[in-house]
C-alpha cells in the first residue's frame, strides 16, 4: 500500500487508530470512534435527487425533508426492521457517516464493528458486511445488538450470572438473556418504534379521519405515548390533513386514546418479554428475579413502559442510564477489548 508523499509517521499512526463501532439502526445511527467517543449520531435517513441519483442530504438535514420533498427528490430509509432493504443507499449513508466521523479524510480504512439484530439471517449479515466494505473499511467485525446493549447499559456480561436486557429500537426490539459473555437465549421482534409511529397514524385515520406524517406521529408518541396510565393526564394538539373535507385540521387528543392506538405493539412486545423468561434456565431466573430486567433503546423512552412491564411480569425494571446509546457504546468497548470481541463476533 502506498502512501501518500509528505505524510509524516505520526499522521501514518493516526490512520491505523482509526476504528469505528456503528449502531446501524433503523431509525438512528450512531458512530462511535476510538478514543473519541460517539461523533455522529443522525437519522438513518438519505435524500436523493431522482433526476441525478445524486444525494441531497443525509441524517439530520434528510429527516427535515421527510414529506416535505418535491418530486424529484425522495428522501429514503435504507433500513427496515432492523436490516437493509436498500444496499445502494445503505453504502452511501455508511459512507458519509464515516467520512464524517474522520473529519472527511480520505486516506482512512478504518476497522468497523457493528451492531446487529439477533435473528438476522445469513443473507442479511453479508448485505451488512459488503456495504461496510464497499464503504472504504479494512475488516468488519459483526456483533448482536443485545450483547452490545448490556454491555453498554453496564451490565456485568462476563459473569456467571443471568442477566436481561430488552432494546426496543426503531426496527426491531432485541430481548436476550446473556451470561459468561454469552447469549443464553435471544429473540427478536420486529414490532419497535417504528410500528408504533404507524400504529399511531392508522389510529388518527380511523378515528378521525385525520392524516398525519411519519415525523408527526413520532412526535405525539414522544410527547403523550405511554403504555400503563400516567398520573396527570396529557393532551396534545395535532394538525394534518382532513380525508374527506381535503383540508388541514387540528384536533385535540389525550394520552388515553394513544395508549389505545399503541396497545397491541406494547402488548406484543411485553408478550415477548414473557415468552423469554419462560425459556431461561431456572438458575439464571433466580438471578434475573435479583437483578430485573433492563430497558434500553429508544422504544424504551415511551412513559411508564418499565412500569407496564414491572405489572405483568412482577420483576423490577430499571432503563438504561443513556438508552438511545446503549448499543453504540457497548459496540465502542470492542474496540478496546478484542479477546472480548473474539468471544462475541457472529461468524
């Protein structure tokens, strides 16, 4: 490999301590880079120009875009449910992003680990693998999203003991139980945040004949979603668009009728949960009745979420100190660790 002339040796250095750890999510992705901690976390959004193919913009600026664009520029999800439906734009995101995360350098190969979801099938792992390769990386390790999110949620993984960990994300929501820095048992479901966005849309179109966008239903779920009935009652004005009259409306809703709209993903999710403490060997129960089960992802920001889970199950429920970062940061201590990423790369 050549280098280019006047590179001195400490800039020579600085190429090889390039690494990255990425959260590539369905909603968000985060970037984490050693020694630097998280440089880029943006939605996992690209605008493209369809006359050009060109890219308009990419995280932030495209989520602006969303249902705002004119006809000739699309703004795009490469991922859906946690794996790529897009290879193309997935490449270009991947690309930018990285580019980002070394200030636009252009000489830099990094390493890159990244966080997957657990059920994902061999296919899907090599869409990862060759769109990360394809974006300039030397070596792409593949890790599970729910390991990297007890690790960054500071759970004590490489003990013997149980313990229990449920990242709702935007496309997927992990659940795995994991001990000696193994997954004893893990599921993934494809019903999260985004499922809970639509479910809010399709609940405002039946009820009220009101359309709304994708960024407005985010918006109501974050403000007054909830999944067990909140101390205060909320209540939030929404503006769309009338189906029959063809005009912008607002309307007034409260929290109750969100709850209603979003029951059935808060109830496959917890479903979900069940299901996984059925299949837990009994030792590790004990421990998992000990330490409870921790939350992290962004799904896992919908009020009193923990708190549904704490009724149905009747284990203690604890959210993550930084969820929307948990996997990412967990990702970033491979990193540094690499027997520790030997131990729990997928093949």
């Amino acid at each position: 490999m050549g280098y280019p002339v006047g590179m001195n040796f400490r800039s020579l250095f600085s190429v090889f301590s390039s690494d990255l750890a990425i959260d590539l999510g369905t909603a968000n992705t985060l970037v984490y880079a050693k020694g630097k901690g998280i440089v880029v976390n943006e939605p996992s959004i690209v605008a493209i120009n369809k006359v050009t193919g060109g890219i308009e913009a990419v995280g932030r600026e495209a989520k602006e875009m969303l249902g705002r664009t004119p006809g000739n520029i699309v703004a795009i999800r490469p991922l859906k449910d946690g794996v790529i439906a897009d290879f193309k734009v997935t490449e270009k995101m991947l690309n930018y992003f990285i580019h980002k995360a070394h200030n636009r350098k252009m000489f830099v190969h990094p390493r890159i680990v990244i966080g997957v979801p657990s059920e994902i099938t061999q296919v899907e792992k090599r869409a990862v693998q060759d769109s990360a390769m394809r974006a300039k990386a030397s070596e792409v390790y593949l890790v599970e999203q729910a390991m990297m999110a007890a690790i960054g949620a500071g759970l004590p993984i490489t003990e013997p003991s149980g313990s229990m960990i449920v990242d709702i994300g935007g496309g997927t929501t992990d659940i795995a139980v994991i001990s000696l820095s193994g997954i004893v048992y893990a599921r993934s479901v494809r019903v999260a945040g985004n499922e809970m966005d639509e479910a809010i849309t399709a609940y405002l179109k039946r009820k009220y004949n009101l359309l709304v966008g994708e960024r407005t239903a985010e918006h109501i779920k974050i403000e007054v979603g909830s999944a067990y009935p909140l101390d205060k009652p909320l209540t939030m004005e929404i503006k769309g668009r009338h189906l029959l009259e063809g005009i912008p409306k607002t309307i007034t809703i409260d929290d109750s009728e969100i709850r209603d709209a979003l029951s059935e993903c808060v109830a496959t999710i917890v479903n979900a949960i069940r299901v996984a403490l059925e299949r837990t060997p009994p030792e590790l129960s004990a421990d998992i009745s000990d330490r409870g089960i921790v939350l992290t992802g962004g799904g896992g920001l919908l009020k009193n979420f923990d708190k549904r889970i704490r009724e149905e199950t009747g284990l203690p429920v604890s959210i993550a100190e930084d969820p929307l970062a948990s996997v990412v940061l967990g990702t970033g201590r491979m990193l540094t660790d690499f027997n520790l990423l030997r131990r729990v790369a997928i093949e």
